[in-house]
C-alpha cells in the first residue's frame, strides 16, 4: 500500500499585505496581527486586555475563537486563487484549556488538510512568552467560487 502525501504551500506575501486585509474588521477591532508566515502554518498575535476579556477579567472564549477563525481564514488565503475563489469558515471548534488575563497570545494554525473544496486547520493559542498552552481549536474552511456581480 502506497501512502500519498500532499505538500503545501502558503504563499509568501509580506505581513503588511496580510494585515492591510484586517482593516475596518473585526480583526483590526481585537488587534489581531500577523507577526509569521511559514510553508504551511501562519502565527498571529493578540493582546490580552479590556478588549478581549470577559468579566471576569479573563480571555474570553469567543475572542479566542475569533482568533481561531483568523488563522484558518489567513491561512487559507494564502492557499487559494483569491480572483475566483473565497475561504469562509465553515466550524470552528476551541477548548479552553487555561486562563490568562493579561499580556498577549499567539496563535499558530497549521494546516492539517488542503483539499478543493474544505480546508482544515490546527490551532493552539498559547501564552506569549511561556508558551503555556491556553486553548486548542480546529477551524473547517469552505472554498467556494466567487460570485460575479
């Protein structure tokens, strides 16, 4: 039995061309920002503060799923033909392993499987510095083909 292995390939565009895409979004609102690109994962970073906790004062699970859902979607950009495709998230799923209620995270999404139509990725947040592991995720991304107006 042969096994297959299919290798992919982010392309390498510049961290200002990948953060211009946030402005005047929810990603620019949370100050998500895209600090790496490799072959195939991505890290981004975001900031632990009255933005992104909940009352508690801890990071809120919806601002880590946000920045689950960033990841893939950068990611997935950077696989697709962007003139006649889009990639939308179509689950994301997160466990929150710890809590943190100040300084920054990091997310590193790897791309698990890069098919025509799904693409899946790995996410771990982890604690800026520490590197202790704050939530896990895992985002399914549809590619669909745009619409012409």
């Amino acid at each position: 039995m042969k096994t297959y292995f299919c290798v992919i390939m982010l392309k390498q565009l510049s961290l200002e061309e990948i953060n211009a895409k946030n402005a005047n979004t929810l990603m620019a609102s949370l100050d998500i920002t895209c600090i790496e690109v490799g072959n195939d994962y991505i890290v981004a970073r975001m900031p632990v503060n009255h933005l992104t906790v909940q009352p508690m004062g801890l990071l809120h699970g919806g601002a880590s799923a946000a920045l689950i859902e960033t990841i893939g979607s950068m990611g997935s950009l950077l696989i697709i033909d962007s003139d006649r495709e889009i990639a939308v998230g179509l689950e994301v799923n997160a466990n929150h392993v710890n809590g943190i209620s100040n300084g920054f995270v990091l997310a590193r999404g790897k791309i698990i499987h890069a098919g025509r139509k799904t693409h899946l990725w790995q996410v771990d947040i982890t604690e800026e510095g520490s590197n202790k592991l704050i939530c896990v995720g895992k985002l399914t991304v549809m590619i669909l083909e745009k619409r012409t107006k």
